[in-house]
C-alpha cells in the first residue's frame, strides 16, 4: 500500500502573508515550481493559503496590475484542499481527479509537512502500467 508520504515533496515551499507577488513568482522560477503554500510566520508552518502560477496569470497580469505592490494573501486561495501523509495515495487520488485539482498540500499535526502533485504520481501510474504490460505478455 503506498501512502502520501511516500510521494510527496518535502520540504514545501512557503512564504508568509504580505509578501510582494513578485517575490513570489521569482521563487516559483528559481526552484521550478508553480505552487506555494502561504504561512502566517515563517517559524509556524500553519497553512493560511496557497498561491499559483495560475493565481498570478488570472489575478494579477489579466487585471494589469503590479505584481510588485500586489501581496500573496491579496491572490492567495483560502478554502484548500489537503491530505495528510498517512493518507493511502488512491484515496488522495481520488480527491485530486474529483476536484480536478494539481496539488494536494499535506498536513501533519496542523503544520504543512510536504505537497503531493500530480506529477509525482504519474510515474508511478506508469510503472505499474508496464509491469501490468509484461503480466499481459508473460514477460
């Protein structure tokens, strides 16, 4: 049985409220992301947040506004789904095909501790995709 944890990406990648959204997306490019969780402070990891690539493009570049002067709580999303990194990893699956969402941030005793995306998941899918192949074919 594979869990979250066994997939998901640590350490997340935070930034606290009344950050510029410029700094934001800078980080975004440098670390090859396109998603960060916003915290209250950096030393509790509680999540008050996210922010997208997406978030930016739609709330940010489409309205013309300044992505110096405009903060990540100003684009931030608020209501996110999350898992935790017991969760078993269909179920989490699950959630992120229903919702058609790219990312799940993963919780453990109310601190964010890891985010699942999509994109790890795919290769397991592949994985098994091919050694159900060579089942198939008596390989």
């Amino acid at each position: 049985m594979t869990l979250v944890k066994d997939l998901m990406q640590t350490p997340p990648v935070t930034l606290t409220k009344g950050t510029p959204v410029a700094m934001a997306a800078h980080m975004m490019k440098e670390k090859g992301i396109g998603f960060i969780v916003i915290v209250e402070n950096p030393s509790d990891k509680r999540l008050v947040g996210v922010v997208s690539d997406t978030d930016f493009v739609r709330k940010v570049l489409h309205d013309k506004l300044d992505p110096e002067k405009v903060k990540v709580d100003d684009v931030m999303s608020t209501l996110v789904r999350t898992t935790s990194p017991d969760t078993e990893l269909v179920d989490a699956i699950e959630v992120v095909c229903k919702e058609r969402l790219k990312r799940l941030p993963v919780i453990q005793d109310g601190q964010v501790v890891g985010i699942l995306s999509i994109t790890d998941v795919i290769p397991l899918f592949l994985d098994y995709k091919k050694k159900l192949l060579d089942l198939a074919l008596g390989f």
